[in-house]
C-alpha cells in the first residue's frame, strides 16, 4: 500500500508561535517558558478549537500577560514568522515519491488561512485536517483516530512527522510509525533508510506539480529577498 506522510505544520514546515516566542524573549527580556506559559493556556486551545477568533484570542492573552504590545502588532509578529518557510523543506518535499501527503495541523482560521495564501508549495498536500475546522486539537487521541479514518487507511501505514514530542508519543499510542521532527536534513536521511525519498538532486527529480509548486516558492523568496536590498539601499 502506498504510505501515508502526515506532516505537522507550524514549526515543521513554516514558522510559527514558537519562532514569535524566541522573538518575545529578546524583547521583553522574559524565560522563554514564562512567555510560551502566556501564549498557551484556554484562550489559545479555544482559538485552535475554531470557538473563538484571533482578535479575540490576542486580547486576552494581552489581559493575562500584560506585555504591553497591542493585539495588532502581536498579530503583525506571529505573522513574520509564517511567511518563513522551514529550511529545505520546501524542496525536500519534491523527492518524496508514492507517498501520499497529508497535513494534520493545530491552528486557528486566520492563521491557516494567512499561511495557505503565502506558501504554494502547501498545496502538494492531497489532504488536510486543522483543528479549527475538526473542533479538537492533537492533544486528543480522537483526533489521530478520526484522520485514520477519514483518510481509510490503517494506522501502521502513517508516518507521523511533527516537531512536539507530546504529539508525537500520542501518535504512538495508536500505532503510528513516527519521526520527532528536528531539521529537513535529519529527516530527509530517516525518509531515505524506508526507502521513499528520491536521491536525486538534479532537476529531472523535481518534475511535475511538486516541482512547479517548488519554482513557485523559490520565487516567491527571491523576490522578497531582492525587496529586503533594495530596502537596505
């Protein structure tokens, strides 16, 4: 059977909260789990649960952490980091071959839809599953058994790539196979020992809609980097 890839998101193939929190502690001079403590907790879990909006959710983690940055530049700096894509994941995925790409992601509507809008190369995804369209986040093994069985596969033909290790033992729990995701290298060389990442780096292995999606990112990043000299001129 043709096995399932079921990718994380934020953190594992674009930026996300977690890349703002290294921001926050440069500016507020703060421990980065104090921080991480004030962006988590009910407000973001009713936002990730699609229960409340981001507007919502920026005022009152504002209310408990009392940081002093207003809910519109918070949205701006989450914001920066999704632009980013994670380095070499991108291209790493236009070597995968006959696998089958789904995304499992916990994230808010607005959040989502911003990162969907800014990376093409998401759409190599054939399936996707958010949190704020299910109504219930990775912290629930439902959730792995309901995707299970909206994608009609069994369990041990996923594997499960995510870059939190809590998600990743909950995974377990079900009899996924799983990767704790570090960098695109480490995982690339996991990917290549079962066998279903392509050696090749030459441009005949990025063909067809995976490979167009990649020229399509590459683009996209060298036009911001040609905007970013023009702006230091």
């Amino acid at each position: 059977m043709q096995p399932t890839l079921i990718f994380d998101l934020s953190e594992t193939l674009v930026g996300g909260p977690l890349w703002m929190a290294d921001v926050l502690v440069e500016r507020l001079h703060k421990p980065r789990e104090a921080i991480l403590g004030d962006l988590g907790g009910e407000a973001l879990f009713s936002l990730l649960e699609g229960r409340i909006s981001e507007a919502e959710y920026w005022r009152a983690t504002m209310n408990k952490a009392k940081w002093g940055i207003s809910p519109t530049d918070l949205a701006r700096m989450v914001r920066r980091q999704f632009r980013k894509a994670v380095p070499g994941m991108p291209r790493l995925l236009t070597r995968l071959k006959d696998v089958r790409l789904v995304l499992l992601s916990d994230h808010g509507r607005e959040w989502y839809e911003y990162i969907r809008g800014h990376h093409d190369f998401l759409g190599v995804f054939e399936e996707c599953f958010v949190s704020f369209e299910m109504g219930h986040t990775k912290q629930e093994l439902d959730t792995f058994r309901y995707v299970i069985s909206q994608l009609d596969c069994k369990a041990d033909d996923c594997v499960f790539i995510d870059d939190q290790q809590r998600n990743i033992e909950r995974a377990k729990l079900i009899e996924m196979a799983v990767i704790h995701f570090l960098d695109a290298a480490s995982l690339g060389s996991s990917l290549q020992k079962w066998g279903i990442i392509s050696d090749r780096h030459s441009q005949q292995g990025h063909q067809g809609r995976r490979g167009q999606l990649l020229l399509n990112e590459n683009a996209r990043e060298e036009t911001k980097e040609d905007t970013q000299c023009e702006n230091a001129n």
